[in-house]
C-alpha cells in the first residue's frame, strides 16, 4: 500500500477531522490551530485557508463550493470557498464537538457538551429543533432521513420527520463509553468504538443485530499479556464494500471486514495517535490524521495529513475474537 502526506500539509495545531468532499478527492480539514483548510488531494495543493478565534473541533461539506465547521466557543460557522466568506449559522451552550449535514433535509446537525442535540435550517439560518439529554453528544452520524447518536454508552436513532422520541435507543454491548460512531444506510446499522478499545458493529433490525451483531477488542492483549485498553478515536466506513477501518490512541489503523468478523489489514502504524480518518467516494482512498503531542525536552513532530491508496486488501485474514472471551 502506497502512502503520502500533502504536501503543505502540516498544520500549527493537531487536526480535530478530515472529511473528503461528496463527490471529488477534496479533503476538509479542521484543527486546533483555529484554522479550516481545504486541500486537492490528486494535485497535493492548498485550495483554501480559514482562520477563526475558536479551536474547530469537527467539519463537514455542504457541497462541493462550501463546508461547515463547528467550535469550541459554542458557534456553528458555515464557509463559503469560492467567496472565501464565513458566517455564523448558530450557537450552543458549550463546546460543540460533531457536526453532520443531510443532504436530505438541507439541515445541519450538531451535538455539543451542553449536552443537546441541535437541528439548523441553512437556508433560514434559524435553529429547528433540538433535544436535550443526560450526558453530553460525544458522536453523531446522519444517513439519509436517520441520526445516530452516541451519549455515554447508548446509541439513539432519530427520524428527522418526527424528532418527538427516539425511532430507537439501543444500549449498546460496551462497557466504557463512546467515543466515535460511524453509521451505514447500506448496512442499516453502525460501528462505534469506546475508550477502552472494544469495538461494536450493531443493526438497528433486532433480529438482524441478534444474528449478526458483534463486538471485539482490537488489541486483545498487550505485550504483558494483559488485554491492551487503547482507545478507539476513529471509524472511517468504505462507501461501497462492508468493510471498516478503526484507528486508536496507539497509532494503529486496521482494516475490518464487517462480514465475516476478519481482519483485512494493519496500516503501517503512525508515530502518534489516529485522530480522524476519511474514505473518499469511491473507496480508493483514505485520509489519516495522526496527531503528536509535545513532551518536554521532545521536538514536537509537525502535524501532517496522509494519504493512504485503500483499494487492495491482499492479506492473510484475522478472525477477531469477543471480548467477553479475552482477559
């Protein structure tokens, strides 16, 4: 497998997300630093470039000509490429840490540490409807009509025809908490991971998620022998085979195939963590930001953005194992 970094890529801060664009090899990228950038990742060049007093914690397209970015001082921010304008499109209570946009409805969705789930009409640039919960929205994913969120260690499924009551809330088989979910309208159902490593691939059909559902630890055990609590920041879902990809607090990024319960493949792993993770539309491609954090008397590694050619998964399957059988 082939791997390249952009070129210009290093950002002053750790990147926060990457996201490829709908239908081009266009990649957002949103980071601590405050700034919002937009690279070609064919031509490996710098497209665009905005600043912002906040640090940006997640990022979206819109569509090809414009993104959204959502902040740690509470805003909602929507960026204009070909005007190079920004604008505010709403405000939360506290940090807002995931952002969604549905194509469908043409509303943005973000959930925050205020501990609400928020709907934003984009045309109107009023606030919609919002939901409040127990504990703060830690992840979101939209596929078409549907929004799934992850609090604490639930899973809720909302329509957004009719936002009065979850369509379902799944507690799902993890002990720890959730850190990322990644939901699939081809699958009908998600991945999430915790903070202790173990991820779970649940079906909102019961019966199917009774047959089919699963979860396993990624890295069963350490070198100790002990079972290997790394956390799980990321999940990227390939766009047209039943095939995941985590990528954890260690630096690894592995290649799952959903199917079958095999590992497909071990990316080289990073010298940092894997902070966020992207397909592109057709699969062939996945973005990896790993970030690096500074220790003293350590030169700090510059924040890179890589790229990684994802279209053959030639190697020896792994069959994962339940956690609940490892120690």
């Amino acid at each position: 497998m082939a791997r390249r970094s952009l070129a210009g890529g290093a950002t002053a801060g750790a990147a926060s997300r990457v996201r490829f664009a709908p239908t081009s090899n266009n990649l957002l990228v949103s980071s601590w630093d405050s700034g919002l950038r937009l690279y070609d990742a064919d031509r490996n060049t710098l497209r665009f470039k905005a600043e912002s007093e906040p640090a940006l914690l997640d990022c979206c397209f819109e569509d090809e000509s414009a993104a959204f970015a959502c902040c740690s001082d509470g805003s909602v921010r929507r960026y204009d490429f070909r005007s190079v304008s920004q604008d505010t499109m709403g405000l939360h209570d506290d940090a807002v840490s995931c952002i969604e946009y549905s194509q469908t409805t043409g509303q943005i969705v973000t959930g925050s540490l205020d501990k609400k789930l928020q709907l934003w009409d984009t045309k109107t640039k009023n606030f919609s409807c919002g939901i409040t919960f127990d504990s703060d929205v830690s992840s979101l994913s939209v596929c078409g009509m549907y929004i799934s969120v992850a609090v604490a260690r639930n899973v809720y499924f909302y329509d957004m025809r009719n936002l009065t009551g979850p369509v379902k809330a799944k507690f799902s088989p993890l002990e720890y908490h959730i850190r990322c979910l990644q939901s699939s309208l081809q699958w009908n159902g998600y991945v999430a991971g915790s903070v202790d490593g173990v991820v779970a691939l649940n079906y909102l059909d019961d019966v199917i998620d009774g047959n089919m559902g699963y979860a396993f630890r990624c890295h069963p055990n350490s070198r100790s022998g002990r079972s290997n609590l790394v956390p799980i920041n990321c999940i990227a879902i390939h766009p047209c085979k039943k095939i995941f990809v985590t990528g954890d607090d260690g630096g690894y990024a592995i290649a799952w195939d959903a199917q079958s319960k095999k590992k497909l493949l071990e990316f080289p792993s990073y010298s940092s963590s894997v902070a966020s993770m992207a397909y592109n539309h057709s699969g062939q491609l996945l973005a990896v930001a790993p970030n690096y954090y500074h220790e003293v008397d350590t030169m700090m590694e510059e924040h890179q953005i890589f790229i990684e050619a994802a279209d053959d998964f030639k190697r020896k399957p792994h069959v994962v194992k339940d956690p609940s059988n490892q120690t």
